[in-house]
C-alpha cells in the first residue's frame, strides 16, 4: 500500500506519500521520481517519506512549514523515533539516493553527503500529524515504474517541444539576420547608384 497526505499550509498544495512497508519503499527508491524528495529519520528505522517538487523548484524552494509537515510525519511513522525529543530528519533529493546490490530491502545511501540537510525535530506536534492524516488517501497497489515510465514519457515530448521551439527561433533569427543583410547590400547599391547619377549629371551641365 502506498499512503497520500496533502500538505495544505501553502497554495497551492503539496503532495506528500510514503510506502507502507520496506517493499514499497524499496520500489520507490528504486522508481523515485527526479523532483521528489526523500525524508528519514536520522540514524533510526523509519517510514521513508517523499515531497513531490513542482517543476524547476529545488530544496531551496521547499517552504519551512511543508518540511515541517514532512518530518513531522516522518517522525509520526518511527516507532522508537516518535517517542524521541530533539531528533534529527534528514532530507535530499531522490536522485541523491544510493542503492547497492549488498544493501538490505529499503537500505539506502547517498551518492552525495554534501547534499544531504537536516532538520531538528523537538517533539511530535499532534495537530499538524493530526491534519496530515486527515488528508490520508491509501492506494492498495500502486504501479511505480509505469507512472515513472510515463513521466519520463511526457518529460521527453516536453524537451522535444522545447527543442523544436529553439530551432524554430534559431531559424527564424537567421532569416532575419539574411534579410537585414540583404537589405544592407541593397542599400549600399543603391548609394553607389546615385553617386553614380549624380557625376554623369556635372559631366553633363559641364559640356553644355
């Protein structure tokens, strides 16, 4: 099973989910989604909790309150974690998760210490768990690599759109550059022309 929260404390809304047992999280390790980030208890088992970004936000977009939401529900989901003070949550985006073939079922590492964050958690706040759970949709089966391999899908037509856009811009930018150029040639002709006109006009006065 797969849990949904919704972090409504900004708008719009964030979403929030997390594998019911160590087998879910292994597929979501495994078939993350690059704009999500992960949230753990530091150092002691816990439920692995995801933050899904919207588009070309990084952790530093991320507000306090909804990181607050995160580790609050990360800390809810410990068992010997929630009934710890002044505990630690640690949080990276997904990417930076490592997964190594010696590694047990729901084990991970980073591939980057440096990318990792922390956030201090003094103690279990009821209410904003309380408004989390209250938002909680539970999905029995949840097909992880078909929903990554769709956004991956759609995240390709969207480079090529854009890459489509760019060579239409690049080509419409060069027919201006030729057209100006060619514009420039003719004014010059032009100028030649006229000097041109103008001497055979005196050589003309000049003979009469």
């Amino acid at each position: 099973m797969v849990l949904y929260f919704t972090s409504d404390v900004v708008s719009p809304p964030y979403m929030i989910y997390m594998g019911d047992d160590k087998h879910e999280n292994e597929e979501l390790i495994r078939w993350g989604w690059p704009e999500d980030v992960w949230f753990h208890v530091d150092n002691e088992s816990s439920a692995h909790v995801y933050l899904r970004l919207r588009a070309g936000e990084t952790l530093d977009d991320i507000p306090s309150t909804v990181i607050d939401d995160c580790a609050q529900l990360v800390k809810a989901n410990s068992i010997k974690g929630n009934k710890l003070n002044n505990l630690n949550v640690v949080y990276t985006l997904w990417s930076n998760l490592k997964k190594t073939a010696d590694m047990e079922v729901g084990q991970v590492g980073f591939f980057d210490y440096k990318s990792v964050r922390s956030v201090k958690v003094e103690r279990r706040v009821n209410e904003i768990v309380n408004r989390l759970n209250k938002t909680k949709v539970v999905k029995s089966h949840v097909d992880f690599r078909g929903l990554r391999e769709e956004r991956d899908r759609k995240e390709r037509c969207n480079e090529k759109a854009v890459q489509r856009e760019i060579k239409l811009k690049e080509k419409e930018e060069a027919k201006r550059k030729e057209e100006a150029a060619k514009l420039k040639s003719y004014d010059y002709v032009m100028t030649q022309e006229n000097m041109t006109s103008n001497e055979n006009g005196y050589d003309s006065d000049d003979f009469m």
